[in-house]
C-alpha cells in the first residue's frame, strides 16, 4: 500500500504537469528516465527520491515545497463541502482551470466576479 505522502506528491506532480501542458512522455525525457516510471510516481506507486523530486521540479518550473503543499490540510476539514476531496484530480476542474487561465486577464477578472456573484446566490 502506498504512503499517504507519496500519494500527494504524485498528485502534485501530474496536476503541475498536466497544468502546464505537458505529457509524461516529455516529462520522464527532460527528467531522464521513462514514462512509465512517471506514471508510477503520480500514482504514488513509487517513491520520489530527493534527487528526482529536484529534477522534476526543474522540468515543471515550481519550487520542491510545491509537491508538499496541502498535505498538513488533508482530511481535517471535518465538514461537508461541496469541493470535492481531490479537486486537482478531476479532469474537468483541470480543463476549468487551464481555459480560465487562456482569458486575457481583464476579461478573466470579471468571469472570477460573476463566478463568485452567481455561487453567492446558489
């Protein structure tokens, strides 16, 4: 059974990825290694080492504490939400995000308002 915290890590790294567009082909060839081999870390089959953890935080241009950030928060919510527990591994909250990042920003900023007015009155 895999750790809770390679778990994560594996999450972040295929959000931050698949973010920034970029396929595990492309990913494991600036990395150095094979597809496969990413695909066994985003589901937390595999373990990150140290080193690795660097080179794939190069390849997607974050910082290391970026695969580590959330994971004081998981599961202490305590109440219902309608957010779903893993946001970042729906497919279209993805495409969601990725599109409303394609607006130009003044046209995005008002989306942002009348997202935030119409979930107001919901």
């Amino acid at each position: 059974m895999a750790h809770p915290v390679d778990v994560h890590v594996g999450k972040r790294i295929r959000h931050r990825r698949w973010l920034i567009g970029k396929t595990q082909q492309q990913l494991a060839e600036q990395v150095g290694i094979k597809f496969q081999q990413i695909q066994k870390y985003e589901t937390g089959a595999n373990r990150v080492s140290a080193s690795r953890l660097w080179d794939i935080s190069d390849a997607l241009d974050v910082q290391v504490s970026f695969f580590f950030e959330g994971l004081d928060d998981e599961g202490k919510s305590g109440g219902k939400s309608s957010v779903p527990d893993d946001l970042m591994g729906d497919k279209e909250a993805l495409d969601l995000v990725r599109s409303y990042y394609a607006i130009p920003e003044n046209q995005r900023r008002r989306l942002f308002e009348l997202a935030r007015v119409l979930s107001d009155v919901a």
